[in-house]
C-alpha cells in the first residue's frame, strides 16, 4: 500500500503458545510503515502482562498502547471454565471488531480460544490469515480446531509441505497456501550455546551436566488420563540422566493444574528441578545451550532441530506430526521416558542431531508472512472447494 491509509492488521496473542512463535511476526508487521499493529488477548495475559512479555525491540509502555482485551485472562483452566470463558471472548472480540475496524486478522495454530475468535473476524468480512494450518497433532483436541480454523481463513502460510498438501486436500485453492516455514524459527537465528556458567546466569543457579528443557502439556484427545502422574514419572525419568532440568509451565488447556502441581512437588524435593512459569525471552538462548529436550511441546519437534538438539516425544499429543531425526519418540510412563532420554544424551544421537536439516524452514518466514497479509484484504470473499481426486466406494 503506497499514499493511503495503513493497512490495519489486528493479531491474536491469547497464550505464550502463540507468544513465542509470533514474536517475530509482531516485530516484523510493527516495523511496517504501511501496517497499522493492533493486538488482541484476554486468555493468559492481561494487556500489561502481555506488553511486559513483548519482544523488547521498544518498551513495553509502547507496546501497551496497541494491545486490546477481549476478556480477562484465565485463572484456572478446567472444562467448566473454559465453555464459560468462551462467549466473553467471542463479545470482546464483537466489540473490538467494531472499535478498531481491522482490515486482517492473523491468528496462529489451534488453540480452542480461537474457535470464538475467528468466527466473529469471519461474520464482520475480516481478511484472516492462519499460520500453522494443515499439521497433525492426534494426540490434542487442538486437531480439529486447527483444521475448523482453516476452513474459516482466507490465506494459509503454513510451515511444511506436507501442511500445505494436506490443505489442498481439505479443498483449499492452491493460490491461498504459502509454504512460508515456521516463524518461531525465526528467532533462533545463528545462536551458539551458552557457557555453563552464562547459562547458570541467566536461570539464576548453578547448572549440571546433562541439562534437559522440560515441557509436558497435558494430552487432550482423552479425558481421563493421569496427567499429573505421568509427568511425574517423565520428569523423574529425566532426573535420571540429567544434572539439571529447566521445567517450564504446560499450556492452558484441562489438566494444567495437576502438572503444575506434580512439577513444584519434584523441585521442591530436587534442587536439580528448576522451574519457571514461562522462558519468554529466554527460550531462544537456553534452548540452544541444553543438551536434550524433553516433553511432548511443539517446541522440541519445531525449534530443537535448528539447534541441533536432540528431543525426546513423549506419547500422543504429537502423534502425526512432520519431525526431523533428532526427535525419539517415546511412549508415556517411567521406563519409556528413561530408555529414550538415555539414548538420546548418547554421542550418536548427539551427531545425528548436529546433522538435522530441520524440515520446518530455516527462519525469514516472518517478512514471507508480511507480503501475505498486505494483500490478504484483496482475497475473493467466495472461496471456492477444490475437489480432490478420490476413489468411489
């Protein structure tokens, strides 16, 4: 866009779970003289938490100018609260459609929040740009929200080729996917692992050798499973072959609570556990200075390959998902963990990681991304389905 108005580009940061993918995004569209960046929240973060976790390419006062709340965030995640969370979302979203008038709507991935997100974005004739459309992720009920959301967007930028197939497959037109990489790798850029006593430094204690990156979310396809018990049992299993554990927080989704609670138990009986609510900042430098990630997080089968680090899988929740040969996958429970994560600080495993070509991309997606959006808004408002040639029976 030359000599009008700025493009008014609104994006969704509900969780650190688009946080962390999206930082360079934000950076990259606030830099843009001809886009206007409005950011919208309300499931994590209050605005001035949000704006305090903002990359800190300017102060967070300024960056709390342009961040909007659809609702208050979350205190605690459970079924009940959730179904009573999602309708002030879908009213704040209303309402700040109508205050701010944006143009676009970039969401990322396939949290449950964006089910009443993007349909008000859709109703109001908003461009909507999805980013990490078309993965597999059999093992969260994040699968189905991902692909409803597809269905819903205008443009796709997705982070694989299997992903963009995938959406042609689901009858998406050629033309509105873009195989742009991931654009958390973005951030990770050409990092070298810190010392150990750089990396003591910035977690605030001394650190050992072997040091694991612990995440585990709870796995959503199935109520019912012990959550916190087998988190429990995978973070005792890496206690077994690590000096150090950074274990971060699981994402807001039900059974958060409980890990949460089985990981304070751990660290407070084993200085070795350090836990932190959230990296942030952090994550790029840390996660390339461990020397295996463990967990069932997106980030050790996105991210932990353009570091070179091997990862540990651990049960479903990844289960389909594109990865590259330094992850291992590992069933849940104690021995399974064990074994894995014994192999994986193996000198073999080590140079096999070394030597993965991570199939997410090698970073600059972000400014991919920005072409997308500026001409999101001249998307035909019809989008037509594309048959898929498939066998009668």
């Amino acid at each position: 866009m030359s000599g009008g108005a700025p493009l008014r580009v609104a994006v969704f940061v509900g969780t650190r779970a688009d946080l962390g993918p999206l930082s360079e995004v934000l950076v990259v569209l606030d830099a843009a003289e001809d886009i206007d960046l409005q950011i919208l929240t309300g499931v994590a973060y209050s605005p001035a938490e949000l704006a305090a976790a903002m990359p800190a390419t300017k102060p967070a006062e300024q960056w709390a100018g342009q961040i909007h709340a659809l609702a208050q965030p979350l205190a605690t995640v459970t079924a009940d609260t959730m179904l009573d969370h999602g309708p002030l979302l879908a009213a704040g979203m209303g309402a700040l459609l109508r205050q701010l008038a944006p143009q676009v709507l970039v969401v990322l991935g396939d949290r449950w929040e964006l089910l009443y997100v993007v349909p008000a974005a859709f109703l109001d004739a908003v461009a909507i740009v999805h980013l990490h459309g078309g993965e597999v992720t059999e093992g969260a009920v994040d699968e189905r929200v991902r692909h409803a959301v597809t269905k819903l967007a205008d443009q796709h930028c997705v982070a694989s080729p299997d992903a963009a197939r995938r959406l042609r497959q689901m009858g998406e037109p050629a033309q509105r996917v873009h195989v742009t990489g991931a654009p958390g790798l973005d951030r990770l850029g050409q990092l070298e692992p810190l010392s150990d006593a750089e990396l003591g430094q910035l977690l605030g204690v001394e650190v050992q050798r072997p040091v694991a990156l612990f995440t585990y979310h709870p796995p959503t396809a199935d109520g019912g499973v012990p959550v916190g018990r087998w988190a429990a049992e995978a973070l005792a299993a890496t206690l077994e072959h690590c000096g150090t554990v950074v274990a971060t927080y699981p994402g807001m989704d039900t059974g958060r609570d409980e890990i949460i609670a089985a990981l304070a138990t751990a660290a407070a009986a084993d200085p070795r556990v350090v836990l932190v609510e959230a990296l942030g900042a952090r994550y790029p430098k840390v996660l390339a200075s461990v020397d295996v990630v463990v967990g069932n997080s997106s980030s050790g089968v996105i991210e932990a390959a353009s570091v070179h680090r091997p990862a540990v899988n651990i049960g479903d929740r990844q289960r389909g998902r594109l990865s590259g040969d330094n992850v291992l996958d590992a069933a849940e429970g104690h021995d399974a963990v064990s074994a894995a994560v014994a192999a994986a600080l193996t000198d073999e495993s080590a140079e096999r990681a070394r030597a993965t070509v991570n199939p997410y991309g090698h970073g600059q997606a972000s400014t991919r991304i920005l072409d997308i959006v500026r001409a999101a808004p001249g998307s035909p408002r019809i989008k037509p389905f594309v048959d898929s040639p498939v066998e009668d029976g």
